[in-house]
C-alpha cells in the first residue's frame, strides 16, 4: 500500500480573514525593535483579541525541527484567528497538494496533447 496525504479538511478554516494577506517585517521608526517593543506588540494584540473576541489566546504555528521546536508563525488577533491559524498550519499539506496536481496536469495535457497529433 502506498502511503498517500490524507486529505486538508478545508471546513476548519472556512470563515478565515479574507485577502489579500501581505508579510511584514516589523520595523519602529525604521529601526529592528527592541525586545521590549516587540513584547509590548504582543500584549497589545492580545489585548485587542481580548476586546474583540473574549478570548486572551496567543495563537502561533509551531513546527518541530532536528534542532528542536521552532515558531513558524504568530497569528493576529481578533475573531477570525483559530481559523487563520487553521488555514497557515494546513498550508505545506496544500502546497504538496498543488504540487501533485501541478505534475498530475502536466502529465495528463502531455498525454491529450499526445493523442491529439496522433
């Protein structure tokens, strides 16, 4: 038997922030923050997830590495973080997902393409 993905329930992230979605660099006057700013972000935004949602959860994806377990991720606040948590933490199993179906589409357009010149 080949061991085959199990498939993404893509259910639990439903209801996710919409896009677009942009990466940031945090950046205080231009300048790396210190680790003091950084940690008062972090209390900010768990304030305002407080304020918006009744929860005080600091979600983030984890992931573990050869040299022990690693943040991947911290995920922002408000109402829509479990399922935007959901949807990061399910992200490598589509990208393998879209990979296969990539070469799988690759594959079959060769073959019509194939059987239509013949």
């Amino acid at each position: 038997m080949t061991d085959q993905p199990q498939p993404v329930d893509l259910s639990l992230s439903e209801g996710h922030t919409p896009d677009p979605w942009i990466a940031y660099c945090m950046t205080v006057d231009g300048e790396t923050p210190t680790a003091e700013q950084i940690g008062e972000y972090v209390k900010n935004s768990v304030i305002k997830s407080f304020e918006e949602s009744g929860s005080m959860d600091f979600l983030f994806i984890s992931a573990s590495t050869p040299d022990g377990d690693r943040d991947i991720c911290h995920i922002g606040n408000g109402p829509n973080g479990p399922r935007n948590a959901k949807l990061l933490a399910d992200a490598p199993a589509m990208r393998a997902e879209l990979v296969r179906l990539r070469a799988e589409n690759a594959r079959l357009r060769a073959a019509l393409s194939q059987e239509v010149s013949e």
